[in-house]
C-alpha cells in the first residue's frame, strides 16, 4: 500500500514545531524584522526544543533523525516566519558542508563547540570556481571577496562551499550592516573577507568532491523547505481571503478564475512537498539524492514566484501594505530563491542527470519509510 503517512515520532516533532511557530513567530514577525533579530526568550525558547542536534549523528550526541525530519520541521517554522528560522538555527545548512566533507571529527571540532551557544551563527557560502562569483580564492591561503548580501549580522565561522570541498574561515572577514530586502529577521550584512593586502585565511579545508556535491544538495533542500513554508502560508492565507470577500452576491473563491487559481496553488504546495521529502528519503537511506534535491529546488522556486505573487494579487493593492504579510512572502522568497547557487546551478545538476539516465527523473519508494 502506498502510504505516504509520516511516522510517528516525525509526526510529533510536527506538531511541537507548529505549535511554536504559531506562538512565538507567527504573532511577531514584523518586530523580528524591524529590530534584525530574535529576541532572547524566542532563541531560549527555540534552544529547549533542541532542534539544533537534530540531524547530528548519535554518537556525537545528536538525535540522528535525517533529512526528511528537517525538511518539515523547515516548513512549519517557515510558516511562522522564514527570516527567524535562520537566526535561531544558527549553524543552519553549514553543518552539511562540514558534515559531508570533513566528517564526524570535523563536526566534533566546529560543530559541536557551538551548540552550547545559542546565539553563533556560521554562514555558509557557494564558490564556483569561475568568474560568475565574486569570490577570489588564493590558492589554498585564503579568499578575497566583497558579497553584497547575506543573513546576518554577525558570524563566528564562514564555510565556503564549492565543487572540491569546503574551507573553514573564522577571521579576517567583517559584516557591514545593510538595510536588506527579505529575511530581515536573520539580520543583513555585506560581507568582506580579507582586504586588497590580506586574504581571510583559510583555519581548515577538505578536499571532498563527492561530499561538496552531497553538501550542496542538502543545503537545496534545506531552502527548499524554508520556501515551502513560506508559499504554503501564502496559499493559506490567500484562500481564506477569497472564502470571506464575497463579490456580486458570492465568495471570490467560488468564481470560477479565482477557483482554479487557488487550485493550481494548492497543487504546486503539493506537488514540490513530494519533491522535497522524496530527496529527504533518499538522503535519509543512502541514496543518490543530488539530482532529485536539485529538482526539488527549482520546482521550489518556480512554485514560490508562482504563489507568492498570485496569493498578494488576490488582495488587490492592499496586499502590497505592510499591514498585511503578502508583501513580505513575496520578498522572502524571492530571496531564497537567490541561495545554495541559485536555480541556473540546480537545473543543471538536475539535467544532467536527466539526460544521462535518459528519461524522467523517478521517485525513489517514499512511502517505504519505516512506520
């Protein structure tokens, strides 16, 4: 039978993380954004739940739970508001380039130092090795780079990631402040590493083609799900609109144009949720994964320019006031569409191995999952 039913434990991790978001993201996004971060009794309260280990293998004392249970604990925080995911999970996706390239001693001695402290922050970053970036690597010393954007304010470690591994930078860089765009909760920096005399050295690199390609696949998944929360809201949110505004003696929802729209939103919710969890299972069993993670993200991001933009329309002018959250999902994202390489590197990845396998990219054997 196939069963596409979480198990039980998952199932409950949901429910807990719902109930959070809706409680202490939900009702206070707008004051997370003005302010560019997370108040203390939010990031305490976040730090209880102790989410931060939850992919950390168990003999380093983490819960070892994988990949499909983050994906969904991804969505319902993003439901609540996707800019303070990444400030209370600070590590975030830079676990995965450590994890996949320099393993478990690597984890041992990055990783696990900062997780007794709950306000570190590591950015992960993508370098690939051409021009297309804005990243100068000197030969194995150091990088040389102003990047516009990123989310944060402040950063203990920066991780680069590219094709051939990873490297570990924790000085020689600085966050100067910017005003940002989306995900303002997570705070907005322009971020320099070294200057035109010094490149920030490099503490520790791991050449690992195989784990930077696993890395960046997780990390696709990783946004991919925090996308997920924010166009699933949006279509809510824009559905329960349409139920209550009653036009020529009716709901908009029950026009006909109004009522396929929210339809075709609903499916691709839908549609790119099976997409995301099928690559978390794959991931979770050992499964070549990259292709299908990269497939994820760019329906992901199709998705989301499709919703966000349609779900503020439905309001009219006034869903492009603050006094409403439309406008916000609509820069969210549109931001984190722009991360892990952006969609150009993910249809790449994807086409490949499409082409290489000559034919559709097929779904592994979700509902095998262990219940």
């Amino acid at each position: 039978m196939f069963d596409l039913a979480l198990n039980e434990d998952i199932a409950m991790i949901q429910d807990v993380v719902q109930k959070f978001a809706d409680d202490m993201l939900a009702e206070n996004y707008r004051d997370f954004e003005a302010d560019k971060a997370i108040p203390e009794s939010v990031l305490s309260a976040y730090t209880n739940l102790g989410l931060a280990s939850l992919e950390i293998t168990e003999s380093l004392g983490g819960a070892a739970l994988g990949a499909l249970a983050k994906t969904i604990v991804l969505e319902e925080l993003a439901f609540g508001d996707a800019g303070s995911v990444l400030a209370l999970d600070g590590i975030g996706p830079a676990l995965y380039a450590i994890a996949e390239t320099g393993g478990d001693s690597a984890v041992q001695s990055y990783v696990l130092p900062l997780l007794d402290k709950p306000e570190a922050r590591v950015l992960l970053i993508w370098d690939d090795n051409s021009q297309a970036t804005d990243i100068e690597r000197i030969s194995t010393d150091g990088y040389r780079a102003t990047i516009p954007w990123v989310p944060a304010s402040k950063a203990d470690l920066i991780v680069v990631l590219d094709p051939q591994g990873a490297s570990l930078i924790d000085q020689g860089f600085v966050l100067n402040p910017v005003k940002g765009s989306g995900l303002r909760a997570a705070g907005a920096a322009e971020l320099v590493l070294g200057n035109a005399t010094n490149p920030a050295p490099v503490k520790m690199r791991w050449d690992n083609k195989a784990g930077a390609a696993r890395a960046l696949a997780r990390w696709q998944l990783y946004i991919s799900a925090l996308m997920m929360g924010v166009f699933r809201v949006a279509a809510e949110t824009s559905r329960e609109y349409a139920m209550e505004r009653v036009a020529f003696g009716k709901p908009i929802a029950h026009h006909q144009a109004i009522a396929f729209l929210i339809a075709d939103m609903r499916t691709a919710v839908d549609g790119t949720r099976l997409l995301i969890q099928d690559a978390a299972c794959r991931a979770d069993a050992r499964q070549p994964f990259e292709a299908i993670a990269a497939a994820a993200f760019v329906e992901a991001i199709e998705a989301s320019m499709f919703i966000t933009p349609n779900a503020l329309q439905l309001f009219g002018g006034q869903g492009f006031m603050q006094d409403l959250p439309l406008e916000k999902y609509m820069r969210e994202a549109r931001t984190l569409g722009l991360m892990a390489g952006g969609v150009d590197l993910a249809r790449e990845i994807a086409g490949r191995d499409i082409c290489a396998n000559d034919g559709v990219i097929e779904l592994s054997a979700l509902a095998q999952q262990d219940n």
